[in-house]
C-alpha cells in the first residue's frame, strides 16, 4: 500500500495560490564552479537624461571575499564596445552612454553587460529604462503607458509546473501575436530564465513575491475577528515575508523587463508588509512598489501605506474606476488605502477568463484610455490548469481538474479560468483580447468624405514604423472592393496622436455593406513576421436600402409601404396587424407577440414569454445562489387592469 505524506511548516500557511498542489522539486537545481576570488553580485542601475540623450549606468560589485580587481565595458547589440573602466570588486563604477537607445515593450533594445576578472568573464544583458510615479501618473521613459497584461503561472498539463525554455518561448510568442505587453508573475517568482525572456521579447513584468495566505484568515477570521491578525499583521510573520520579498528582489534586480515589485497576492495587510515594503524601497529606488491586499484591512485600523505607489485593485467594477478618479486628492497618505492620495490605479486582476468570459474587455480599455492614472491592468489568466488525462475512446484528448482525481478537498474546475486551453489553443477571448488592443483604431468615419481618423495606441512608435493598412469592402458578404494604405506617409502618427486618412470607396445602394480596414505589421519584429495581422476595424456603410428600412420603421401603422396597406383590428385583448404577407397578433395584456405568420409559416411556435434566467457560466458561481434565492428561474407574467 502506497503511503503518501504531506510536511508541512510555517511556510504552508504563506502558499495557498489558485493552481494544482503538487510536490516535488520542478525548478532547475545545478552546481557552478567558481573561483575562489570572484565578483560575487551585482547590481546595475540606470539613470536617464533623455533630453541629451545619454544614460549613467551604475554597477555595483561584491566580492567574495576580498577586492579583487575588475573591468567592467558596455557593449551594443552588434558588441561594439561602447564604454569601460576598471574598478575594484568591492566597490561600483559609473559608465555614461551617449546616444542611447532605450528598453521597452515596443522596442526591446538590449545591450552587454561585460565584468571580467583575471579568472572569470560575466556577461549579461542590459535594458535603459526609467519608471516613474509622478502626480499620480505611472511613467516608462517619461512615457505615459499602458499596461496590457494577463496573469501567469507556470503550467502545463503534461509537466506540471516544470516549465522547460521552449514551453517558456510558446507562451511568450503567444502572448505577443495578441498584443499583451505585461505580466504579473502570480504569484510567485518564475524561473529566472523567464525573465531573461521578457527582456528580449519585449514584457513589462510585474516580479511578484511567494506569498499568498488568504486560506490562512478565511479559516480563522471569524474567531479572531479580524482576516489581516494571523499573518499580515503578525510580528512573527515579519522574518518570514522579508525573507520570500529579499529573494524575489535580490535574484532578480538586473532584469530591465521587471517594471515592480509585488509583496504578494491576497494576504491582507500590517506589520509584516509595512516591513517588507519598507526594506524594497530602501533597497532598490529604481522601480514602483506594488501590494493589492492593502486594500484589505479591518475599518479603524491605522497602518503605513506611504512605500505603496500604486493603487490597486481586483475586479473592480467601471463605475468604481470612475468614482475613484472622480474623488478629490486629500494630498494624505496616511489615512485609509482606498482614499489614497491618487496613486495611479492598476487592476492587477481584471476581467476573469473563466468559462464564457472574460468579459468587458473593450469597456475596461475605453475606461483607461479616458484617464491618464488608470495604467491598466493584468487579465486573470492566462491558462487552464489541467493534467492531461490522454484520448477517449472518440479520439478527443481528456484533461482533469479539481475533483477528477478523488482528492478533497478541491476547487472543481475553478483553475479553467485562462485566456489559452491547457494545450494553449486560444480561447476565443484571447482573440477578443487582441483587437481590443490593437496598436492602431479607426476612432470616427465620415461617411460623406470616406475619411477615416486614425489613432495610434503606441507609447514609443510612430505608427508608419510599425504597421500599415489593407481594407475592404463588402456587401452581403461579398468582397466588391479593396486597398491598401502602405505608404508610410499615409500613417505618421506620433504615439498617442490621431491623423485623418481619406479612402477612395465604391457606391453602395443596396444590401448590408461595410468596411474593413485591417492593421498588419511592417517588417518583421522579433518573433512575428512582416505581415502579421495585428488587429481590424469595422464599420457599417450606410445604403439607399438601409436608410430606406430604417424610414420604415418610423411609419405608423396606418401608412401604406410599397402598395401593401397595413389592417389593424383591436379589442380589449389583442392587437392584430395583417399586410399582404404576413399576420402578427399581439397580446396588450403581456406586451408581447401571441402569433407571428409570414408567407402562410408560423415564426412562433408558442406565444412569446418572459424570461430572465439563463442557465448560470461558472463566473456566476457567487451570483447563481443570490439568482435562485429570488426565483428568477420561475418568473410568471400576470396582469391587472388599471
């Protein structure tokens, strides 16, 4: 008989994350000789002056031991050596680069890193980018941008959470063919290679701490009263957050792709993280702090919340994000998270991809557009979690989740909530997701001139670097014509600017005709190809036909259309409409359709009712109860007289 033990210490009552338990070691473990004099750690910040163009790259080294002497050069992507200096192991360096050319999603540039010793040659990769909180606005290179970002654990249905480089790469290329440009790693640190990864595909990452402990205050909330006491607010907990935080900053403070750092999800707030934050800021100065859970802590309590730059929130209704920028600045940091002194607002969980969802995708994107402090937000999530169970005997591959294995307890399928399948097919929200946030919109038309206004949804790029336009005509879903608009002049679009472009489009009289002009990518960059279909608009054409049914539809009913007169008989029951084909009956009693014939054919198979249950899709799983509690399944129509 089997026998299967769980260990568990301090640090269980930290990890209660949304994804499968399983054990094991799943992260790379290696050996590395070394020198027993070498340059032990490092730590690089940038500093910008992008007025003249030019950045100081400060390197701090750690030794070993004892100083040993070191060279230390800067190279561009061709290694060109552009800089360099000798220095000593134990001390740091500052090299200046002039004519620089800047890191990010856009643009990804990535420069070498060289530190070498009389035994040891380190290299690494090196990004220029400066973030920024000023006034309540999120910065990136004195930008102001937008995060596009989804939620990602490592995953597979077939490795678990051993996640190899090429599994890595697929998830990346991915996210990139539909225009996500951040990630919060929840929530934990990935692979370190991972990160390696963003900075050379281009993602603005959120580098999240291992430690989320909400099962921990929903155990025991209701006996000590208060869901933040156990933990999050706990002296004793404090050695033990510093310490997932330390580890989370320290391995990965070189990374350019990493814009903040998260102390964690869902743990509540106090003492613990006060520290916590306190340490990160002291340590590195170069990036924002970020920690939802603040929001999350008994009414009356005081707590330091001045180490937090943004303000984040999960799942947060639109006309809360409205309210919240609608609000005065009280300038006090202070006083209550939720009336904080307008940091910019992050939903670092939006738009749950769960079932049928996610949902509202193009209202949350019309939302940060009108504000320039709501700097976006990460989908929860990017993938199914399921383990892949093999074919049925139909052929259809099988996956199981939370329950299919007799473990208790379990969250059913609650762990099917990504934008991909478990195998990264995508969903077809991950395809809604990608033309909500195409680089490039047609905002207005005018139907008189065929004039398109165009507005260019990058942050760094002019949109004739990057992309260009093909459109099309059709009516009744035949192509009838079609062009192009790839002269790079037809779109210089500075970032966040708009430009008219007028369109030579045929006569339309008749049918239902639109126009669709589609966005491709221009020349190659990084993993996708030139071409690439990176996003379409649509818009309906207005026809002789069309305007003529809509003039119908203001007729009364005693007017007469094309020579057949409209009959109206009525008593204190029905209202019956007949023309020469067709024979309604409406019921004034429920303010419905009885009876509907055309052309001799019954529409109705019964008379029309209401109805305002659906069968519920697993993002109703809170809601379905509350739905059930007031009947909704079991509405009847009655009616009185006045």
């Amino acid at each position: 008989m089997k026998r299967i033990f769980i260990i568990r210490c301090d640090g269980s009552y930290l990890e209660d994350q949304d994804k499968f338990r399983m054990s094991g070691i799943f992260r790379d473990v290696y050996l590395l000789s070394r020198p027993e004099e070498c340059v032990y750690d490092y730590f690089v910040k940038t500093r910008l002056d992008r007025d003249r163009r030019q950045a100081d790259v400060e390197i701090s080294l750690t030794c070993l031991s004892s100083s040993i002497p070191a060279h230390v050069s800067i190279e561009d992507d061709r290694h060109n050596v552009l800089c360099g200096a000798s220095a000593e192991a134990c001390g740091s360096i500052t090299l200046t680069l002039h004519d620089i050319t800047l890191w990010s999603a856009e643009d990804p540039y990535l420069y070498t890193l060289v530190i070498e010793t009389e035994q040891e040659v380190i290299t690494d990769r090196l990004g220029l980018r400066e973030v920024a909180v000023r006034d309540g606005i999120f910065y990136f290179n004195g930008e102001k941008i937008k995060l596009y970002g989804v939620n990602r654990h490592d995953s597979d249905p077939v490795t678990g959470f051993a996640i190899s480089l090429e599994q890595m790469h697929r998830d990346l290329r991915l996210m990139k063919e539909h225009n996500i440009n951040a990630i919060r790693t929840s929530h934990y640190p990935n692979a370190p290679q991972f990160y390696q990864l963003c900075d050379q595909y281009g993602f603005y990452v959120m580098d999240e701490a291992d430690n989320e402990s909400h099962g921990t205050f929903s155990a025991y909330q209701q006996e000590r009263g208060a869901e933040n006491a156990w933990i999050a607010d706990n002296p004793a907990f404090i050695e033990p957050t510093l310490d997932r935080v330390r580890k989370c900053v320290i391995r990965d403070k070189n990374r350019p792709c990493v814009f903040g750092w998260s102390m964690g999800n869902e743990c509540a707030y106090g003492c613990t993280f006060e520290e916590a934050l306190r340490w990160a800021r002291a340590y590195d100065d170069t990036r924002i702090l970020h920690y939802e859970s603040a929001w999350h802590v008994p009414e009356g309590t005081t707590h330091d919340y001045s180490c937090i730059d943004l303000f984040s929130r999960m799942y947060l209704p639109l006309a809360d994000i409205h309210a919240y920028f609608a609000a005065p600045d009280t300038g006090d940091s202070d006083h209550r998270y939720d009336a904080a002194a307008k940091r910019p607002l992050l939903l670092c969980e939006y738009s749950h991809a769960m079932g049928n969802g996610p949902g509202n995708l193009e209202d949350y994107f019309q939302v940060f557009q009108q504000y320039e402090g709501a700097c976006g937000g990460m989908v929860w999530e990017w993938c199914d979690h399921a383990i892949y169970k093999g074919r049925s005997r139909s052929g259809r591959e099988v996956y199981l989740y939370g329950g299919d294995h007799g473990e208790y307890p379990h969250f059913s399928n609650f762990c099917m909530d990504g934008l991909v399948y478990p195998d990264r097919r995508p969903h077809t929200g991950l395809m809604e997701f990608k033309n909500v946030h195409r680089p490039a919109r047609v905002v207005s038309f005018d139907a008189q001139t065929h004039t398109l206004r165009i507005h260019n949804y990058l942050d760094f790029t002019n949109l004739r670097d990057y992309c260009l336009s093909v459109w099309e005509v059709t009516c009744d879903g035949a192509r009838i014509a079609e062009g192009r608009a790839d002269a790079p002049a037809l779109l210089d679009i500075a970032p966040h600017c708009e430009k008219n472009l007028t369109l030579e489009l045929p006569g339309t009289s008749h049918g239902r005709c639109y126009l669709k002009v589609t966005w491709l990518l221009r020349g190659g960059r990084g993993v996708l190809p030139d071409g690439w279909t990176l996003g379409f608009d649509e818009i309906p054409l207005s026809t002789a036909q069309c305007q003529h049914a809509q003039a119908l539809l203001q007729m009364p009913l005693t007017a007469e259309y094309a020579g057949d007169p409209l009959t109206l008989e009525e008593d204190d029951h029905y209202l019956e409409i007949r023309g020469t084909h067709f024979h309604y009956t409406y019921d004034k009693f429920t303010g419905l359709f009885a009876r509907m014939v055309s052309h001799n054919d019954a529409i109705l198979e019964a008379p029309m009712t209401y109805n305002i249950w659906r069968a519920p899709t697993d993002n109703d799983r809170k809601i379905r109860r509350i739905w059930a509690e007031a009947q909704y399944d079991r509405v009847v129509t009655r009616w009185a007289s006045a």
